[in-house]
C-alpha cells in the first residue's frame, strides 16, 4: 500500500507541476528594457523573474502586473503575454516558482505561496504601493494568485483561465482516481474568494478544453464586488490567437476601475530597469 501511496503522490505531483528547466530566450527579445533579476524566499529559496517597467510616459506607469504563470514550462514561454500586459502602460513582474527555470528547489503549494509573497516583497522594496500591484494568475498560478490576495495588501486580483480548486478539476479530468484518491495539492480559489477585499477580474474562453467555462462562472460568483467577468476566446494556451483586442481592452476595464478609487496613487516612483 506505501509504494501504490508514493506512486499516486508522485503521479499528482507530475500532474499539477510541470516545469522546464531550460529558458529558452531572455527578456531582451521584447526590445525595451528589463531587468533579470534573483531574490529569496522566507524559506531561503533562491528564485529568478523579470521585470518590464512601463514606458516612462505611461500614465499608468506606477501599476505593475505581478504575473503567476501557469503549471507548464517557465517564464521565457510567455513573452507574448507580458508584451500585452505591457499594451495597457503598466509594468510587468514575472517570476519563476521553484523548480522552474532558474529558480531553485522543487515545487509544492506552499511553496509557490511564499514564491508569490517573495515577489511581492521584491515589488514593494522596488516602490510600487501596495494598492498598485495587480496579482495576475494564468491557470494554475490562480490559485496561487488568491492566496497572496489573502497573505498581502493588493490593488487588484485578475484570474486568468483558472479552476475552481485543483481537486474539483482532478476529480474532472481523472474520474477513475478521485473516487479512491481525493488528492494532497488543492490550491482551493474558490474557496478563498469570499474572503478576498480587493477588485477581481476573471478572464475565460468558453473553448477552453483543459479548465472547463463552468469553473470561472463559480469563482466569479464566490468573489466580492467590485467584480468584472470578461469573456475572451481561443483555447487554454491560446487565448492571445485572435484575441489579443479582446483581451487587452478586458484589462483596461479593470486597470480603469481601479483607477477610480482613491487609493490606487503612486507611492513613490519606482526605479527604472536597465
């Protein structure tokens, strides 16, 4: 029965964590300026990411995306994502979770949250005010997303393509396990979203195959208001194809909403990359 447990563990764990080692570009291929950067964890994990400042005109420029990515590959696979968060004048962080990339150690769920807080610190050491930074998750980074909505001060939550909690979407995709294995990672965003303060967008297509419609139409009801649900199309990886108008001009709802309030104002200027 112990080699049929560590079996399942390591099957789940192959499931939900899919990371490549190998960057297959730099940030410099945006031509603009950024910088590769490294910082630590509280659990002294040392992790890599890139930061895009925004255009030194940009109205927007005290706004920054912090991007948890998806379970699959590292961040040089998501250049094109970065360039359109760029589109709406706002300033890009993107890191890798340990074990991605060049970023040390091996990935678990409380891993990535601390990777996620890390970031944010490295953000706010950077000068961007709390209430500036826009937690962004792509799919598995989701549930990432809303735990640091729930650990950190933020100015917005934007779920991208994300279920309703790993469980829900395993009993989904693997039926044949879940009736005897209900499964240890859980990254529940649903069941944080009641609990978080801040604006949240979710973003989905109703083509995508892997994280069905259904499990952004229940995070959107679980979350508070102020809440935008925006529909984009294209399947799970490919929802920039076709799309790109689209989605951007979802984001610039959002970052407008958020400008209303009051309390999105820069704290200082953040410094530029090089």
């Amino acid at each position: 029965m112990f080699v049929i447990y560590l079996v399942l563990r390591w099957f789940e764990h192959r499931q939900v964590y899919q990371p490549d080692h190998a960057l297959e570009t730099n940030g410099s291929e945006l031509g603009r300026p950024f910088e590769d950067v490294c910082f630590q964890t509280a659990d002294a994990v040392r992790l890599n990411g890139w930061f895009f400042p925004a255009d030194t005109r940009s109205p927007r420029k005290h706004f920054v995306y912090l991007l948890c990515h998806g379970n699959a590959g590292n961040i040089s696979h998501r250049l094109d994502h970065v360039a359109a968060l760029l589109e709406t004048g706002a300033a890009v962080f993107i890191f890798d979770y340990r074990g991605y990339g060049r970023s040390e150690g091996r990935p678990d769920e409380e891993g990535t949250y601390l990777d996620a807080q890390a970031a944010y610190q490295w953000l706010r050491q950077k000068g961007f005010a709390a209430a500036n930074i826009i937690a962004l998750g792509e799919s598995l980074g989701g549930g990432i997303a809303s735990e640091l909505a729930l650990r950190e001060a933020l100015g917005g939550l934007i779920l991208q393509s994300t279920y309703t909690s790993v469980t829900d979407l395993g009993r989904e995709l693997f039926p044949w396990l879940s009736a005897f294995w209900p499964g240890t990672i859980k990254y529940d965003t649903r069941g944080k979203l009641p609990r978080v303060r801040v604006p949240v967008l979710v973003i989905h297509s109703r083509g995508d195959r892997l994280i069905g419609f259904h499990h952004a139409e229940k995070n959107f009801a679980a979350a508070n208001e102020p809440k935008i649900f925006w529909e984009v199309g294209g399947e799970h990886n490919r929802f920039l194809e076709g799309e790109r108008t689209r989605y951007i001009e979802g984001l610039n709802n959002f970052l407008a909403q958020i400008e209303s309030t009051s309390s999105a104002v820069p704290e200082k200027t953040p410094q530029a990359g090089r």
